[in-house]
C-alpha cells in the first residue's frame, strides 16, 4: 500500500529564499510515495488499521495527509476526437463458414455469434408462437381458418418416457399436445414466398380455407411478429463459431475500406459479454498507423464531463470513513510474485477514485481509435493524454488491447487505443442446460455432469433427479420360493463399482495424426455401461413389475444404448451405455445414431484444468441501440468449482 510522503519546511530549517518557494506553481507532473516492503502476504492487520485511542487516530490521520492539500487538481473537462470504421464482416475462424456482411437490420454481433435453434428445440414456445397466431385469427374474424391450419401444421409435444423426471414434459404435453400450430413448420413453408402474395393466398386456399386474402394479410404480420421473437438459424445444433474442441467461440471481424483493413480476431469468447478484451488485433504494418485512411472522425458536440469510476464494494475515499462490511481487501492475500492479486490490490486501495469515465455514445458494431485526448482540470491546466507506452519499448499494456504476432514472432505496437463499442447489456436466463466438468484424480478421469437437460416441452429437467430413476443399484428379486443358502463366499469381487446415470467420462487417447516421437493428450468422451440381470423368468414375478417397467424405460430411451442380451438361461444380462442427453456434450444433437458412429467428442486436454470447468446454454434477452428485443440461445463457459470424485472404483473384495 502507496502513501504520499511530505516533508515540512519548517521543520527542516529550510528558509524562503523566494516567494515561488512558498507557493509554487501547480503540476501535474510531481508526486512522492513511500512503499515499505512488505514481510508477509497477509494484509489484514493493516487495513483493520486498530486504534490506540482518538489522539492517536487524529495522528494517523496526519500521517496519511488527510489534513494536507496536494498539489494536484480534478479534471472538469475533456477533449477529445476519435476515428472510427464499422464492422463489415464477421469471419469464421477456420474458414467453413462464407463472411457474414453487416447491415442496417442486422443484429448485434453477441446475437449473430451465439444464436442456435430456438423454437425446433424449444416444443413449449413454438406451440405458444402458434397460438398467438390463432389469436391473431380470431381477432381479425378469420377464426374459421384456425382448425385447418391446426390440421395441417400441429404442434406436437411428445409424451415423456418417464413423466415423473420430466414432470414439465408431462404437463405442457397434456395442456398443448396436439392444441396448437406448429408455428416453425407454418413460417418455414411461408418464409420462401415472402413478398409473393399469390403464392401466399395459394398455400392457403390449398388448406380448404375461405377469404385466403384476409388470412393473408394475418400470416404476413404474424411472420414479421415471429422474426421479431427469436433470433433464429436454420441448422440444428451449436453456432457455427462454436468450437467444440475448446468450448468456447472463435470468430473474426474485419472492416473495410480503411487502410490498414482493421482485423480484430477472437478466439476465446466464452463469458457472453463481447468487449475491447476479448480481441486480439492484427497489427498493421510498422509505420503505419491504424485506421490512416478512409476512417470517419467524431467529435462530440459538447466537452463530455469526467465522472470518478465506481463500482460495487469501492473503497471509501478518506481512510476513516466506514465501508461495505461484505467486501473484505484483507482476504486477498498477496505475496511478491502474485503480481495479478497485487495489481488489483494497488488499484483499489490506492488509486481507485484517481480513475475516471468519459460518456460518450458512439454507434455499436465498429471500431475505434482515439486520435486526440486532453483533459482540462480545476486550476484550468490542459494536460494532453497520450497513449500508455512501457519505458522498456514492449508492446504489452494492462489496458490495451493485444496484438498478434507477426510471421517472425515480432509484434508491432498499435499507435493509440484501438477498442471494440460494445454493444449490449444481456440478460441471462435461467440454464436451459447444465454441465459441470471436473478432474478426478482418484479414477484419473475427467467427468461431465449434466446436472441440468431440456426435456421434451423444452424447459429444463434436474438430471440428478432423473439419473437416480435410472439407479444403477436396480436389482432383480429373487424367485418366490428360493433358498438362501447360509454363510456364503468370505469374499467378494466387484469388477466396477456404479456411476451414476448423468456422469459422463473423457478418457485421455492420444491425438489424432500425432507422430510417434511428438504427441499429446485430448480427451474423448467415453460411455459408462451398466449390466442388469434380465432373466425371463424372475423378470415375469408380480414382486419385479417395477423392476421390469425400468428396464422397458432403460430400452426406449434415445440416450441409452442397450448391448445384446448375454449370459446363460438362468443368469440373463444385458448392458446399457449411457450416452450424454443434452447439446453441449454432442457433435450431432438430435441424431441418436451418430452416438454410436460418428459422434465422438474430443476436448483440448488443457480446456479442463484442476478448477473445472462450468457449460451452459441459457436464453439471453437483451434490446439494441434502436430499442428492439432480442431473444436468442447462447452459451456460456466459467471456472468451475474444483476437483470431484465419483466413486468410481475397479477390483473391489471385500
């Protein structure tokens, strides 16, 4: 912790000599700190700063210049001029995906980089999409078209396999199974004839209906209602941007018709909120500056008015004043060499409120480079600010965004701040779907657990609860009559101890195409496969029924594979191999063949580290600059919550 230091003249027997001495001209330019050198990371003791008694604290006060003006002032004022050049492609990191052009109508780029399926997915909501169509109907008195187009375009909810996991499954399929429009099958028949309105009236006079002009003029504004609704794709499964093997986004941005082009590349975009930091820039040539050509200038109208940056738990200005008692500098302990931990420190106990914002409203889904900046203070000093350079000459700064590396491993230093406007304010909702990853050190495995699916109504499902359903302590009973013999074995022998249903296992393998003298490890996802007893004759006991119906459940699940039925008439088995349920563990979701042929996950070893690892997909609602919602499906990557245990153990006697 930094303090300034000052030294009274009068107590060092200075003499004035000159009336300038006495009252020297403001700077901006001098300062003084004391930095003692610290003998433990613990701060604590420090900031609880203990009191001996009130003169005591009064000298404390004078010590750390809370009665001493410095010689410094607060900015009141600012100029500034910054050039800038919209975004006009987004670029697929590997080259798969054509360039995506940048438009009037088009959606913020949080939306177009995350959005996935919605209402294919999502049964609940396509069927309410569909009855806010019939709604629209009757209201306009074309009510007598309701029922054909229910006919010919039906929103199925499908009968959950086990309606006591899947309890919402259950419901919305009894309320709305069969009682709406399937509202993504209708606009994917229309959206082709949009703008042709005969074809249109066509399709409708084909349903048998009467006025096809009236229902028209209905469809046409409910497909501009629905494409309002969602932010939707067309093919099934993640976004195009999702990596599956880093799980995360990666994605480019380029903009045209600037000199240098301006290339800004993600690669991992994980967090859900797309700001200056999440990119990397692609340096221009040394010389030349970026953004030199063909760049619009703006400049506000009026001098914006620098405000102190605050933020939620800030230290309280004056050292004496009381603070948040839920936010506790003393925890974060920090030796010498945690240099991120003591950054944080410096910054919030020290240099906090000497930090300030300039609001400016700039058009999202661009790039900027300040090209002028000075700052007016209270003694009316302007001080020009130029960009933050490291005295060694290295490129890398704390609050500047990164360049790439050239061809030969230099980098060239951007000249100016060169940023991302971000563009929106997300609301995230509740997880639609749930994966935490883990290490396990004890199996020397990583697992996944889908602690929460969507069920077959769309909404969310607790996987725990369904995995115990699908216990894997199911036993059979024994026939009625059966002798037990007494004593029994001193021993006995387990090949593998159970897991459960929702744990899904990546087992280290070598990578693929890796020579024999160079190679590494990814992890690929692995099955868990349980064997239940299946013999015909105890299966047929009234005491099995339940025991019966699960492995009927077990048989019928698309996620469940069972193996051939093995073993000798008395002693039937059959394997089941657990595949993962929800999205963000499968290549090809909605394919439950390609489990078994094609579908195999591998993950960069290092994308799960010893804190593990948090999945999500979740809604995100969010409104752009001119006010319109949107809704979309995205997904989200966290540090998890640490290593785990699964119980997972081989050749147990006991």
């Amino acid at each position: 912790m930094s303090a300034p230091f000052r030294v009274s003249m009068k107590a060092a027997n200075v003499a004035a000599l000159n009336v300038a001495i006495l009252q020297p001209d403001p700077s901006a330019t001098t300062w003084s700190r004391l930095d003692p050198m610290p003998t433990s990371d613990d701060t604590t003791l420090g900031l609880q700063a203990p009191l001996a008694d009130p003169l005591w604290m009064l000298a404390r006060q004078w010590q750390f210049s809370e009665f001493q003006g410095e010689d410094a002032g607060s900015p009141i004022g600012a100029a500034m001029r910054v050039r800038g050049a919209p975004i006009s492609r987004l670029v697929h990191a590997g080259g798969a995906v054509p360039d995506r052009a940048f438009g009037g109508a088009t959606p913020p780029l949080e939306a177009i980089v995350e959005a996935e399926r919605v209402l294919p997915v999502h049964a609940k909501l396509n069927a309410q999409a569909g009855q806010h169509l019939m709604r629209m109907l009757r209201a306009a008195g074309q009510g007598g078209a309701v029922e054909p187009l229910r006919a010919a375009f039906t929103a199925a909810i499908a009968d959950p396999a086990d309606p006591v996991a899947d309890n919402a499954g259950f419901v919305w399929h009894r309320l709305l199974g069969g009682r709406a429009i399937d509202a993504d099958g209708l606009a994917r028949t229309l959206r082709p004839l949009a703008g042709n309105d005969a074809g249109i009236e066509a399709v409708v006079a084909g349903l048998g209906i009467a006025a096809p002009a009236a229902v028209r003029a209905v469809l046409t504004a409910w497909m501009a209602w629905l494409d309002d609704l969602v932010v939707d794709r067309d093919t099934a499964g993640a976004s195009a941007y999702w990596n599956p093997q880093r799980l995360e986004y990666a994605f480019g941005l380029r903009s045209d018709g600037v000199v240098p082009e301006v290339r800004l590349d993600a690669d991992e975009y994980t967090d859900g909120l797309l700001d200056w930091h999440t990119f990397t820039a692609r340096a221009p040539a040394a010389g030349i500056p970026p953004m030199a050509q063909g760049a619009t200038e703006w400049k506000p109208e009026r001098p914006p008015m620098p405000t102190i940056a605050r933020y939620p738990g800030m230290p309280a200005d004056r050292y004496w004043e009381f603070e948040d008692g839920q936010v506790n500098f003393g925890r974060l302990g920090a030796a010498k060499s945690d240099l991120a931990r003591l950054a944080v420190m410096e910054y919030a106990l020290v240099f906090g409120n000497d930090w300030f914002v300039l609001p400016m409203t700039l058009p999202t889904n661009a790039v900027y480079r300040v090209a002028e900046f000075s700052v007016t203070d209270n003694f009316g000093i302007t001080v020009p600010i130029p960009p933050a350079r490291n005295p060694d000459g290295t490129p890398w700064t704390l609050y500047g965004m990164s360049s790439a590396p050239a061809a030969n491993g230099t980098r060239t230093r951007l000249d100016g701040s060169l940023y991302l406007c971000p563009a929106l304010e997300t609301q995230e909702g509740p997880p639609l779907e749930h994966v935490l990853m883990m290490r396990d050190e004890m199996a020397n495995i990583a697992w996944a657990i889908e602690k929460r699916v969507q069920g077959t109504s769309g909404d969310a499902l607790d996987r725990g609860f369904e995995s115990g359903r699908l216990s894997t302590t199911q036993r059979l009973a024994l026939p009625s009559g059966a002798v037990v013999a007494e004593g029994g074995a001193p021993l006995s022998y387990t090949l593998q101890t159970p897991v459960a249903a929702h744990w899904i296992p990546f087992l280290p393998v070598k990578r693929e195409h890796a020579s024999a003298l160079n190679w590494s490890i990814q992890l690929q996802r692995g099955v868990v496969t349980q064997f239940y007893q299946v013999t015909p004759g105890p299966m047929d006991e009234p005491r099995n029924v339940d025991y019966k119906a699960f492995i009927e459940r077990l048989r019928n699940l698309p996620f469940v594979e069972p193996k051939p039925v093995s073993g000798p008439d008395d002693n039937k088995l059959q394997g089941f191999m657990f595949h993962p349920r929800g999205e963000i563990l499968r290549l090809t979701p909605g394919d439950p063949a390609s489990l078994t042929t094609t579908d195999f996950l591998r993950l960069e070893e290092e994308e799960v580290p010893r804190e593990g690892i948090e999945l999500k997909r979740a809604f995100n609602y969010a409104r752009d600059a001119s006010g319109r919602a949107l809704l979309w499906i995205g997904r989200s990557k966290t540090t998890g919550r640490g290593e785990g245990a699964s119980g997972l153990k081989f050749d147990v006697v006991k």
